[in-house]
C-alpha cells in the first residue's frame, strides 16, 4: 500500500509508464475454470493458438516455450484477458514470475467493442480478445496485485459474505416453517438448524476478528479505517468496503469515477429530438457498494440532528424526488470519503 494520499499518483505514474513501452505481440486469453485458449497475435498475424491447463506451471511454460520458438521477448508482450475473479489468479502468479504485462479487462467492455456476433466459441474468444488488445493497447490498465494485508482482507470478505448467506438462509428456515409441518418434525429439525445457525455464527466472528486484526497491524490501513468512519452515516462495514474496492484508495483517483463504480452517478439519455429522459444512474454498478452506501444514506434521513438531515428535508420539501434525494447523499458521502483521504484528516463539518 502506498503512502496516504500518493496513490492516485503513483497509479497514474504506472499508467504512463506503460503507454510509453512498445508492444510487440498481444497475447489474448479466454479463462475458464479448467483450461485457457490462446491466441498470439503480432500485427495481423496470428502466431499461434492453443489450449492449456489453467494452472501457473502450465501458464508458466507456454509462455516461456512460446517466446524461445518465436524469438519474442515477453517483456515486450501485451497478456490480455477478461478478469473472471479468482479464475484470473493462476495467470497472475505466471505474469508476476515472468514479468509480463498483464491486462485484465472488464468483460462487457470486450464484449460490447467487438461488434455483433452470433455463438459462442472459446478459440474465437481468445483471438477476439488478442485484437481488442491490439488495437486499444494504449488504454490498457495494467493489473497489479493487491498488497497481502489487502488481499487477505478481501479474502476473507468474500468468505464472510457466503456465511452470512447461509445464515440468512437457515433462519428463514427456521422462522418460516414452524405453522406447515408437524411439531416433532419441526423440533427435530429445528434442533439441527440451530445447532448449524451456531456454527455459522462462531466462523463469521472469528472472520471478523481476522480482519480487524489485519486492519489494526498495518499503519496505512488502521489510518484509512480511522478517517474513514469520521464521516457521518459511514460505518466500520462500509469503510472497509472503500478501502478493498480501491485498493487502499490506488485505483481510483476521485470520487467521481468511484461513484460510476457504485452505480450512484446520473447520465443524461438523450437522443436527437424525441428521446428526452431526466438523468438516472445506470444499472452497471458493484450492487455490495450501493447497497452499502444506500444503508448509509437511510441512516442519515433518521438521525434526529445532522447536516445532511437538513439537506434531505430541505430538498424533500422543494418537492425532490425522496429517492432523487437519497441518491445525492450517496454521492456526497463518497466525496466526504475521498475528501478526507486526500487531506489524511478527521472530518469535521467545516471540512474542506
């Protein structure tokens, strides 16, 4: 993690660096669970393609083989694939071994550039992702892993999520059925949900207590955590889904793009003279983030005394829209977020 408020700037000094190295060849790859398609493109070319275990050692050794046999210094080579979650990490570990250019690309940003097509076809996939690199090489953001106190942190938030699941899902179980089905059969198995809800409930606290643990042993993390929630409405939850979603506040470099990521920022619809729609948040949104900074809003219109209160009722009374309203909170308290991790400052209302 980098030193408090330099992130945008060493992310951006990457991003230039990068533009300013020639590509070679582009290396497209489908990723799936099993198996990755290849496809090596230089120019118009296609050099090779081919079909490997999705592992590090076969990734590994492909790479290596395939760069001797065409005399291609992989350091000069643009891998690009559609980042597929945990599917990607394999590929991570080879690219990181061999320092090569990795790329991971949002998959409806591949999806909608390569035009229209009918089917699906993995070794079609991976030659259409090949020329999507080529010929937007220069946008490329390349993929730099997270520090291991944040990986491990977003680790265990996807772990805690899948209990949290399971546990909703086993109380509803059994609250829901206790008036459809005979008492002895419901004890009995009501007996056996608990005993499971109990469980469930001990792994999400001792996941919770790995967490704060690793949050309160790095000095950048505890200080992000701590200014963080000096905003109003945001909670220790909703503080850590800033720092892992940003990276400790790298990948992002305002509060703007970061609320297109949530889903929070309007865009007009308009379209010649018949199309006129009010502006609307888009639909493409991380739904954890939003529904975190919504909670966050809702609390703030139920304070009894708080600034964004008096702004919500103000509005509210001018005729808003309530949810219109809402929304601008959203916005605001990502700006207030962002705001104080640029300062490295507590909040206070007179903040600025």
């Amino acid at each position: 993690v980098k030193v408090l408020g330099t992130g945008s700037k060493s992310f951006l000094s990457r991003l230039v660096k990068h533009k300013s190295m020639e590509n070679n060849c582009f290396i497209g790859i489908d990723v799936s669970k099993n198996k990755l398609d290849i496809c090596v493109l230089q120019g118009k070319e296609v050099l090779q393609e081919d079909v490997i275990d999705n592992n590090p050692s076969a990734i590994h050794r492909f790479l290596v083989d395939m760069a001797e046999k065409r005399g291609l210094d992989l350091c000069s080579c643009l891998v690009c694939a559609e980042h597929t979650g945990n599917y990607t990490y394999p590929l991570t570990l080879a690219c990181r071994d061999l320092g090569c250019r990795l790329w991971l690309e949002n998959p409806a940003q591949l999806k909608y550039s390569s035009g229209v097509h009918r089917g699906k076809n993995d070794r079609v996939d991976a030659r259409r992702i090949a020329l999507y690199a080529s010929r937007f090489n220069d946008k490329a953001m390349l993929y730099h892993e997270l520090t291991p106190e944040l990986e491990r942190v977003k680790q265990l938030r996807q772990e805690r999520s899948l209990y949290r699941s399971d546990l909703s899902k086993y109380k509803g179980q059994l609250s829901d059925q206790k008036n459809f089905m005979e008492s002895t059969v419901y004890k009995a198995k009501a007996n056996r949900l608990k005993h499971v809800i109990k469980e469930l409930e001990k792994m999400i606290d001792v996941v919770e207590r790995e967490i704060t643990g690793i949050i309160d042993s790095c000095d950048v993390l505890k200080r992000q955590m701590k200014i963080i929630t000096s905003v109003e409405g945001i909670g220790r939850e909703t503080a850590l889904c800033f720092i892992v979603e940003t990276a400790a506040f790298t990948r992002f470099t305002d509060s703007r793009k970061f609320a297109c990521h949530a889903g929070i920022a309007p865009f007009q619809y308009t379209s010649g003279s018949s199309v006129r729609s009010r502006n609307r948040v888009s639909r493409r949104a991380n739904k954890q983030v939003k529904t975190l900074l919504h909670m966050a809003a809702l609390s703030i219109t139920r304070k009894k005394k708080s600034e964004l209160k008096v702004y919500y009722k103000r509005k509210v009374e001018e005729g808003k829209n309530k949810m219109t309203v809402i929304n601008a909170i959203r916005a605001k308290l990502v700006a207030r977020v962002f705001a104080v991790i640029r300062k490295n400052d507590i909040y206070s209302i007179n903040f600025t």
